[in-house]
C-alpha cells in the first residue's frame, strides 16, 4: 500500500492560521520589513504549528534570482559612508533586498571578486563607488552583469547616481567669496593624475570655476591633499599650509571629516573660526551640526540617492538591454556658522 506524503504546509496556510496576510509572514520570514512583536509572535507560533520551513534559497533560484545585492563603497570607516549605506541597505529592506556590503579601498581587484560573485549568481546587481575610472572594472561595463554606478567617476558605460559635484563646490567657493575671502585654501585638492580621485578633480575644478569669475587666480601653494580623506588627513593638511607659511583667509574642505581635522588644527593654532577663517565642509554627516563652530556644507538628499539608485538597478536587471540612465540630484549649500562672519585672515 502507498502512502501519500503529507502536504507541506505553505505561507498560505500559515497566514490563515495566523489571521494575517501573506506578505506579513514573508515580512517575518525575511525579515525586510519591520513586524510588531504580537504579529510576530503569531506568525511564528502558527509556523511551529504547521512545521512550516521556508525555502528562501529554492525560491530565489524558480525566479531566477538570489534577492542579495551588493554594495561597494572605498571606504567604510568614513562619516559620509555609513550614513549612505545605512540609507542603501534601509530601502533594500523596504523593496525585500538583502544587501552584501565591500570595501574596495581603492583596489579594483575587489570590484572584480563582486563581478566574479554577481556572474555565480550569488548576488542580482552592483552599486559600485570606483574612485577612478581608469583603475574600475568599468572599462568592461559591457560585459559586467546589472550595477549602478554611484559617485563622481564620470562615464557612460552604466547607470549611474551622482550629484553635480563640480557645481557645488563652485557653490561653496562662491559662498565663502560672498563672505569676503580671497585667499581660500583647499583641503583635499589634488589634480595630479597619479593620485587624484575624480572627486578630488571635479571638485578642484569647481573652485576654479569660482575663482576665475571673481577675478582671483588660482594658488598652488593653498590647495594640499593628505590621504586618506579623514579628520587626521583634513588636520594634517592644514599644518602643510601653516608650514609653506602661506596666508589664507578661508578653507574649502572636500568632505566634512576633512573639515573637522582643519578645525582641530586651526583651534590647535590659534586660529579663530569663523572670525579669523572660514571653513566650509561637503556632505553634510550628522556631525557636521555639532561641531564648534556648527559646520557650513554641502548637503543632499542621501535618503532620494539611495532610492534612486536602486530603482535603476531594479530596471537594470530586469532589462539588461536599456541604454544607460544618469541622474543628477540635487544639492544646496547648508549655511551654519563656521562662515558667519567676514574673516580676518590668517597670516604666518
């Protein structure tokens, strides 16, 4: 006599069970979206019930997909980083994404392990942050499997999310300009080809841009870049100025950490902010408003860049074949009080 196996118990069967929808217990099971505690606790004791075990592995495979992406960011440790994949891996969740999360460290081997995994099918798509074109995996953009392209490396190879970098830190010069500076150091510029970044030239090239309109020529000697881009290179960078005993009435910081590595430098000296100096940051990191002084920087949305480059990923994997898309989010600069006041300026 055969026996009929006993039929698995489904999410269905668990719902009903439960009194709740089916989306809740996928909501339980992947643990994408928040679920109350009450609702949990149903959810799990009709799953014990029913004996009820996902097969969240065989289910990506039927659709062809794992439900992970990945996230390559240079530089984990930074403020601007972990406020950024904090807001990646928040709307992954919200669309039942599992989120890998790299660090490149500027190696582009580490983009070609992500490559490498994303062809296995161990991971749907790519968010990629390359610091430089010429070192990327993105020269073989043609033959790479679904990414997204996040930052300032410009190209037309892949989808891509940024901001117009050399447009705001023209907007930052422009600003400390307005203020009455006329000496304006820059932390974080670097236009040799060996070591810049393409943030570092892009926005380089926006304080030039804001230079020539006010008539003021550029100064080799004000513009120092110490790596890497944290509060250590951002102090270290301000004791070159003091050293090649230049004078400067205001500082253009490339990132937020660097400019709190200025402001511990110029307060170690003496110098006073913002009556003697100005300082400007970019990024706007939550620290920046709680700095002495507060920070003035450029801020954007990481909450929108975030959303906007998942959903050309989404798009991208399920249409390897589209042209590629760029968006350009906005960005404004955020005044506080590290620029209040018309400077003095520094003199060695």
């Amino acid at each position: 006599m055969t026996t009929t196996p006993p039929r698995r118990a489904t999410m269905k069967d668990v719902a009903a069970l439960a009194g709740v929808s089916p989306k809740t217990v996928s909501n339980v099971v992947t643990g994408t979206v928040p679920v109350n505690d009450d609702t949990r606790s149903k959810v799990e004791a009709a799953m014990a019930q029913l004996d009820f075990v996902p097969n969240l592995s065989a289910r990506g495979l039927r659709k062809g997909h794992s439900g992970i992406i990945a996230v390559a960011l240079p530089d984990l440790a930074t403020a601007f980083s972990a406020e950024l994949v904090h807001r990646i891996v928040e709307a992954a969740h919200e669309r039942g994404l599992a989120v890998q999360i790299e660090e490149t460290a500027s190696e582009p081997e580490r983009e070609k392990e992500l490559v490498s995994r994303a062809r296995a099918h161990l991971v749907d798509g790519l968010i990629l942050n390359p610091i430089r074109l010429e070192d990327s995996v993105l020269k073989y953009a043609d033959r790479l499997p679904p990414l997204v392209v996040i930052g300032e490396v410009e190209q037309n190879r892949a989808d891509h999310v940024r901001i117009d970098s050399r447009l705001a830190a023209a907007d930052a010069t422009r600003h400390v300009l307005a203020r009455g500076a006329r000496r304006i150091a820059v932390v974080g510029a670097d236009d040799d080809p060996s070591v810049a970044t393409a943030t570092s030239r892009l926005r380089l090239e926006g304080v030039h841009d804001a230079l020539r309109e006010a008539g003021i020529p550029r100064d080799p000697a004000l513009e120092v870049n110490r790596l890497p881009w944290e509060m250590a290179g951002g102090a270290d960078a301000v004791r070159t100025l003091f050293e090649r005993g230049v004078a400067f009435d205001a500082i253009v910081a490339f990132t937020d950490s660097l400019a709190l590595g200025a402001l511990h430098a110029l307060h170690d000296r003496g110098v006073r902010v913002p009556e003697d100096v100005i300082v400007t940051g970019f990024d706007d990191v939550e620290f920046s408003k709680y700095t002495s002084p507060s920070l003035t920087t450029i801020a954007f949305d990481r909450r929108a860049f975030a959303v906007a480059a998942l959903g050309l990923l989404e798009t991208r994997m399920d249409d390897r074949a589209a042209p590629p898309r760029a968006l350009t989010l906005s960005h404004h600069l955020l005044e506080r009080d590290s620029t209040k006041a018309a400077p003095l300026g520094y003199r060695p």
